[in-house]
C-alpha cells in the first residue's frame, strides 16, 4: 500500500509538471508574467531575506566578542540584539564616511562644470584662432558651436511650460514608486530582523517540515549543499568587502603619489562601486574622470591610464586570488564565472556567479572523489609531459 500510495504520488507530480510545461511552451509571455507578478508580490520578502543574509556576517562577528564566556540567561540572551545593533551602527558609519567624502566633493564638480562651461567654449574657439593654420577645417566646426545661453534657457523654460502635464505625470509615477520603495525597504528590513533574531528555530522549523516529507537520503543531500551554500556566499561577501577596501585604499594612495585632486572622494567611490566584481570599478574610473576633467583635462588623461592599470592588476592577480580563496575557487574560474554571468545576466550575473561557481565547484570535487575512491582510481595520476 505504501508503494503504490508512492507511485501514485510520483504519479501525479509527474503529471502536474507536464501540464505545467505545456502552458509555459503554448503561452510563455503569459508564463513569464505570471513569475514577474509572484515575484512583485513576494519581493520585500525575498529582499529582507538578502538583507538578513548580507547582516548576518558581520553580526555573528561582533556576537561571538559580547560575553563569550557568559553563563547567565539575561548575558546569553541579549548577544543577538547587541550584535545586531552594532553591525547597523558599522555599516551606517561606513556609509556616512563614504557620503561625507562622496556627496559634497561630487556637488562641488557639477558646480564647477556648469560654471566653467561658457569659458571652455570660449577657450576652445580661442584655441581654433590659434590653429587654423594647421585644421582650417577646425575654426568653422568650432565656430559653429557658439552658444547664445539666454536663448538656451529661453527655449527650455518653454519646453518645461508645454511639458507641464507630462511631468506632472511622471512626477506622480516617480513619487509612487519611491513610496512604493521605501515600504519595501521598511517591510524587507523588518523581515530581515525577524529572521535574525530566530533564525536558529527557523532552521529546526525548516528542517523538521524536510524531514517530514522528504526522503532521508535525499533530505540529509539537501542540508549539506544549503550549508555549503550559505557557507560559500557568507565567505564571499566578506572577500568582496576585504577587496572593495583593497581597491580603494590602492586608489587614494596612488593619487595621492600622482598628485591627482579628489583622491579621498574617488578612492572611496571606486571602493564602494569595487563591490560589483571585476567590472565595478569602472563607474567610479568615469566619474573620477570627469570631475578631474573639471580641474585639467591631461591630469583625466593620466588618472584613467593609472586606474585602469590598477584594475587590471586587481582584476586578474588581487582579486581572484582574495575572493577565490575565500569561497575556495581557483583564480581561472573566478573570472571565467564572473566573465559568463556579466555576459548572462549582467551586474546580477556579476554578484551571484562566483559564489554559485564555487558552489558547483566543490559539489564536483567531491562526487569525482568519491567515484574515483568507488573505482580504487588516485585522484591525481601522473599526467604525461606536454
């Protein structure tokens, strides 16, 4: 009875998946519309859940430093609460410092850019007069780029007027999204708080509801690639946050050796931007550019020859060797993982191939073990010189 009772499980499931599959291939716009409204509907939670895993790093850190040896109850009970509070209160104070150095310093250069854009047109006119012995081409190009800024700013106040009920509108749109936003974030944050509060009964819960209706073998299978999992991403968010560090710091101090202007305020926003592997740091190249841009254009030329060598010192020694070894993956698949997910998935791709590679990588290692220890194989015979 208990077999058939399983076959005819095994049965039904099997069924409910074809129909399943027939609807995705007969309308797959709808199939997809479907998944994109359930992970609308599910998404603060699916948020607060990164959030807690994100937090849950450092806030084992700074647990495991409050009363370690402490026996009493009241002691026990409040590590958890303290060490979350005190994870906010870091990350909160890194991101103060990063606005504090970012936020004004960036203000300060569009002021500039709007300010110095009459005289750059002026300087390069000048700059044609000068050679149109060279480029008699050059003076009537350039002389065609004469600004009348009244005129401008005439025009695009008569714009903004005849715009008026299309930017009311995507004023609107753009006030409900941000409302829309921050409940997300409120309701994603309170989630996260909950599960780090209890997250030890929300894995017994989680593993009694497996076991209950899983398999064993294939239950115990499961536990050991979640942990492996969880294992593998917590490691690599930390070595993405020791390089970004690594990153930034190398940044300011050679700006500082070069002389190059805004060395803090660009360290720290190619740190930060350096979260995203590899490629992240080009976002702070093209802004760090364009404010020295505003101070002397060769100094521009010069910071993005001396960053971009930095990256790439960064990209293929400094970083796969911190974050591969950290979520224990060699250096060739760090980049080739981050290569195939940027190209697949983007920035997306970026943040979850490595650790997903690993992840793979060690479930590989182990089943081409245990197969060659099944066939009495060495797992590394001597291999014939190239």
């Amino acid at each position: 009875m208990r077999t058939d009772k399983r076959t005819f499980l095994f049965l039904l499931a099997l069924t409910c998946c074809g129909i399943l599959f027939y609807r995705v291939l007969e309308d797959p716009g709808n199939a997809l519309g479907l998944v994109s409204h359930m992970v609308g509907l599910f998404f603060p939670f699916l948020l607060g859940f990164c959030i807690a895993f994100v937090l849950n790093v450092p806030m084992r850190f700074f647990e495991d430093r409050f009363f370690p040896n402490a026996k009493h109850p009241a002691l026990r009970a409040v590590r958890r609460p303290l060490g979350i509070v005190v994870s906010l209160c870091f990350i909160l104070a890194v991101l103060a410092v990063v606005f504090a150095l970012v936020v004004p310093e960036f203000i300060n250069a569009i002021q500039v850019l709007v300010s110095g854009i009459p005289g750059f047109f002026a300087d390069l006119q000048e700059f044609a007069l000068q050679h149109t012995d060279v480029m008699p081409a050059l003076d009537k190009w350039v002389a065609s780029l004469s600004v009348d800024w009244n005129k401008t700013a005439e025009t695009l106040l008569q714009y903004l007027k005849e715009s008026g009920s299309v930017l009311v509108g995507n004023t609107v749109s753009l006030v409900s999204g941000v409302v829309g936003g921050v409940t997300n974030g409120v309701v994603a944050f309170i989630f996260a708080l909950y599960i780090l509060l209890g997250k030890e009964k929300l894995k017994r819960n989680f593993a009694s509801l497996a076991r209950a209706v899983l398999p064993g073998a294939f239950c115990e299978r499961m536990f050991f690639v979640l942990r492996l999992s969880a294992r593998t991403f917590a490691n690599f968010v930390s070595g993405q946050c020791i390089e970004a560090c690594i990153l930034g710091t190398l940044t300011w101090l050679g700006m500082l050796l070069f002389r190059f202007p805004y060395a803090p305020m660009i360290g720290a926003l190619v740190g930060i931007s350096a979260l995203i592997p590899i490629v992240g740091a080009i976002v702070g190249t093209v802004v760090g550019a364009f404010m020295i841009l505003m101070v002397d254009p060769i100094q521009a030329v010069w910071f993005v020859v001396f960053l971009l060598t930095l990256q790439q010192i960064e990209g293929n020694l400094i970083y796969p060797r911190v974050v591969g070894s950290s979520v224990g993956l060699p250096p060739i698949w760090v980049l080739t993982a981050v290569t195939l997910g940027g190209s697949l998935w983007g920035i997306v791709g970026m943040l979850f191939a490595v650790p997903t590679c690993s992840v793979v990588y060690a479930l590989t290692r182990m089943f081409v073990r245990e197969r060659l220890a099944e066939r009495r194989v060495p797992e590394t015979p001597d291999a014939p010189r190239a």
